[in-house]
C-alpha cells in the first residue's frame, strides 16, 4: 500500500496512541519486517496505529479496521467515501465557529445547538460525520463520552480557535483509507479476516484506574470486568490458530501493587509495562505519567534483533 502524504489521526482521542508509536514497533512481530501480511484493528479508535502502519510498511497486503461506536465508524466511512463533501460542512461549521470570537454566551449556544443536532441523528451521513468532528475539536478535551441513551454528553471545551477543518489532512486520510476494509460490529467478527500472516493490534476501552477515571463509555454499553476477560479468551484463541497480536491496556498494578488483574489474565504472555502521558482529566494536577501495559504473544522485532 504506498500512500502519497502521510495520513494522520483526525480526531483527539481519550488513550490515542500516537506517543506509543515507538514502543508498538518495538513490540512488532519479527516476521511483519518480511513478506505481505494483514493488519487488524478491532477497536480503532482515532487510528494512530493504523495511519503508522499504514506510512511505514508498504508491504501490507491488507487492512482492516473496526470499531463498536456507530458514529466513529460513519465518520471513517464518510472521509473514504465522501472527503470533499465533508470538508465543505465542515468549512462552514469552522468559519461559523470562529465568527463568534469573542461572544462567549453565542458560542456555548451554538456548541449546544449543535450538539443536540447530532444526538438526534437524524442528518445525512456526511452532515452526521461532520457534527462528529466538530464535537471532538470543540469539546473538553477531545473527550467522547455517551450516555446510556446514546447520547453524547461533554461539554464545550475552552479552546479559542480550534483547527475543525483540516482539509490536507481529511483528503490524506481518503486516500490511506481507499484499501481498509471498514467494519462496525463486535471485535470477534474481524477474525474471519485473518490470513496465513496476520497482526492484531488491540486498544479496548482501558479498564479504569478508578471508580472517577472511567472513559470507557464511548459506547453506549459499558466494557467492564468480563469483558476484559472475554478479550483475553479471544487473544488465547488467536495464539492457538498461530496468529500474533499486540494489546494495550492499563496498568493497574501502578495505581495497587496488590491488583494482579492483568498480571493474573495474561499470564501466559508477555507483558511489558511502558511510561504513558495522559492529559485528559479535570484536575491538571492529576495529569502526567502513568505505566501502561503492553502485552504480546511473540517474539517482538527488537528481541529478535538482539537474539541475532
């Protein structure tokens, strides 16, 4: 797959994965540096690992992505499909946006308007999409959070003239994702994808380091305890039909030495614990480094070069 420009994410994402881009390849299967294979993606999120992928290994025979959130998965579709028409919406929603510098009250009316246009979704698939960007580049944080009515629920961030429409961007993304095979389902489903060399990369809804940290309401239904264990159940039926996988979670060993959840559910495999910023809480004070997990069922591409 040979892309002209680099494609990068379109969204702010709670967890993306742009700042553990150098441990992911070291973390990579040595047989991905040789030879065609399929990258699987089953909780895509803002695609920082796939748009990596996708810049850096041409031989990549196929990829695929998917993502349980309707509304993420309508947007990838739409920017495949339609990136000029959603540039043009969302031009407008800019230039409306940073018309209204300055008019405090005006601008949180017209957040909320908007806001509450997109929970009806009851718009054309680009105007939905569009209102999805917008969201992410206007609220707190970047976060997406639903209710469990669906509905989107953060309030406007504080961001004075916020970049909503990224044209060179949108267009790089059509393009990287012209060959992505786009899904919107449960993640058990990409399995019938996979081929004879096949990597997954899995980045679920972080299980919470806390009662108040939770962000793993993206969805309307919430990925707890058992799903967490349902995940690792579908790891260990990857590893016995030979295919690799990387997963990243956190480390809640970090926040109770005595919390051997992980340690207890992967037992089997490796895991390796990395230094992660996270910049999404209310609290800055709260903000900073924290130890995330990332765990694997192969040889990694840096142990191979050290064994050799």
């Amino acid at each position: 797959m040979n892309i002209d420009k680099n494609a990068k994410p379109f969204l702010k994402w709670a967890g993306g994965k742009t700042q553990l881009l150098n441990n992911i390849e070291m973390a990579l299967p040595k047989d991905i540096l040789k030879g065609k294979f399929t990258y699987i993606e089953p909780f895509v999120g803002s695609g920082a690992v796939l748009f990596w992928m996708l810049n850096n290994f041409p031989n990549m025979d196929k990829a695929i992505v998917n993502d349980v959130n309707e509304d993420l998965i309508n947007t990838y579709k739409t920017i495949a499909e339609k990136p000029k028409e959603l540039i043009s919406i969302l031009q407008i929603l800019q230039n409306e946006f940073h018309g209204l510098e300055g008019q405090d009250d005006a601008k949180k009316e017209y957040y909320y308007s908007k806001r509450e246009l997109y929970n009806k979704r009851n718009k054309e698939q680009s105007v939905q999409a569009a209102l999805f960007i917008f969201l992410n580049r206007t609220c707190f944080n970047g976060l997406y959070r639903v209710n469990r009515k669906n509905e989107f629920n953060v309030p406007m961030g504080s961001y004075k003239r916020p970049t909503i429409c990224d044209k060179e961007n949108i267009l790089a993304v059509s393009q990287a994702l012209q060959n992505v095979a786009i899904l919107c389902g449960d993640y058990e489903e990409t399995l019938s994808y996979a081929d004879n060399n096949t990597l997954f990369y899995f980045d679920p809804p972080y299980k919470p380091l806390s009662e108040t940290s939770s962000f793993n309401s993206y969805a309307k239904d919430e990925f707890n305890d058992e799903e967490q264990i349902r995940l690792r159940d579908f790891c260990y039926k990857l590893d016995t039909l030979g295919h690799s996988w990387i997963l990243s979670n956190s480390d809640v060993k970090g926040k109770n030495e005595n919390d051997n959840f992980f340690d207890d559910l992967y037992a089997d495999f490796n895991i390796q614990r990395i230094n992660a910023r996270r910049n999404i809480n209310a609290n800055p004070e709260k903000r900073g480094v924290l130890k995330e997990l990332l765990i694997t069922n192969h040889v990694s591409s840096q142990e191979y070069v050290r064994a050799i």
